[in-house]
C-alpha cells in the first residue's frame, strides 16, 4: 500500500468528480501541505490523480497525455497503452506510483501491474486512505443525494480524519454537464 496521500473518483449521473488532498510526507514527516495531485487534461474533459512518489506521478500524467495525444483522446486505449508500457518498460517499471483517470465515460485505475482496473460502484480511491474514501464515497452515493463533487470532497475529509497521511487541505476538479 502507498503510504503517500490519498485520491478518490465519483461518478454520479453525468457528473464525475476526483478529489486528492495536499499532505506530502517524507517517511514520517510531513513536507508540505498544499500538494496539487489531482489534474485536468483535455480541457477539462479529462481527470486524473496520482498517489506515491510526486516526480513519478508526474511521470505518469506525462506518459498519459502522450498516449492520449497517440490515440485520439481514448481515455480507455490510452490507459491500456500506459499500463501495458509501464508494466514492460524497464524505467517505468520502477515507479512507485498509482493513478486514477477518468472522463464522462471512463473511471479508470492503473498501476504498474499492468493493471486498468473499471469500478462497478462509480467509486475509485488510491493511496493510503483510500479504503476509507472508497466506504466513505459509497456510503454517501447510497444514503444522500449529494452531488458527485461534495462526495468526494466529504470522502477525502472522512479519511484524512482517520488517515496520518491524508489531510484537509482539498483539491477536487469535475467534469459535469
């Protein structure tokens, strides 16, 4: 499990919404507190966040809009084509990092496994509090009828009252009709 922040993506409707929060931590100390881990792309019509290592979550959002740039803009391809170089590619291979992307029809999760994992629930987390965001998401989409930006900000307040590597300082960024 990366132990580096924590990021959650919620779709309800038409609306899709991912939220990270700004804790950098160095071992067990806090470095900063305003990291911006979450991203639009596309003008707006692409998201994405990372949790692990920042220069290799940069790496990733890199990598991903190259490949984005090659395949017309499919979120899908382009992920399988990240996932499937980052899996086989010797440097790649060593990133210590996870990433969530998503558009209007997408919700995607990748690692470096090779992994392009689809959420049945319309809730993705990654990172260290992210099965904290990912109960507190769920529950929230099931009991109110909250839009999907306020779910993810309350899911990432939920786990960064329960997670040391997770704070308050929000970031979240939607794509809505």
């Amino acid at each position: 499990m990366l132990q580096a922040t924590t990021i959650v993506c919620v779709r309800r409707g038409d609306a899709v919404a991912i939220a990270g929060d700004g804790q950098v931590t160095l071992q067990n100390t806090i470095m900063k507190n305003t990291a911006k881990k979450v991203r639009s792309m596309r003008d707006g019509k692409v998201l994405g966040g990372f949790a692990g290592s920042a220069s290799d979550g940069m790496t990733l959002f890199e990598k991903f809009e190259n490949k984005l740039d090659g395949f017309g803009d499919n979120v899908r391809r382009a992920a399988v084509e990240l996932a499937r170089e980052w899996r086989t590619d010797k440097y790649l291979r060593k990133l210590e990092a996870m990433m969530i992307v998503a558009d209007k029809k997408n919700m995607l999760l990748l690692s470096g496994n090779g992994d392009v994992l689809e959420p049945d629930c319309g809730v993705a987390a990654i990172g260290s509090g992210s099965g904290f965001a990912t109960a507190a998401a769920r529950a929230l989409l099931d009991n109110t009828d909250l839009d999907a930006e306020t779910v993810a900000r309350k899911a990432i307040e939920i786990a960064a009252e329960i997670c040391i590597y997770t704070n308050n300082n929000i970031t979240v960024l939607t794509i809505a009709e």
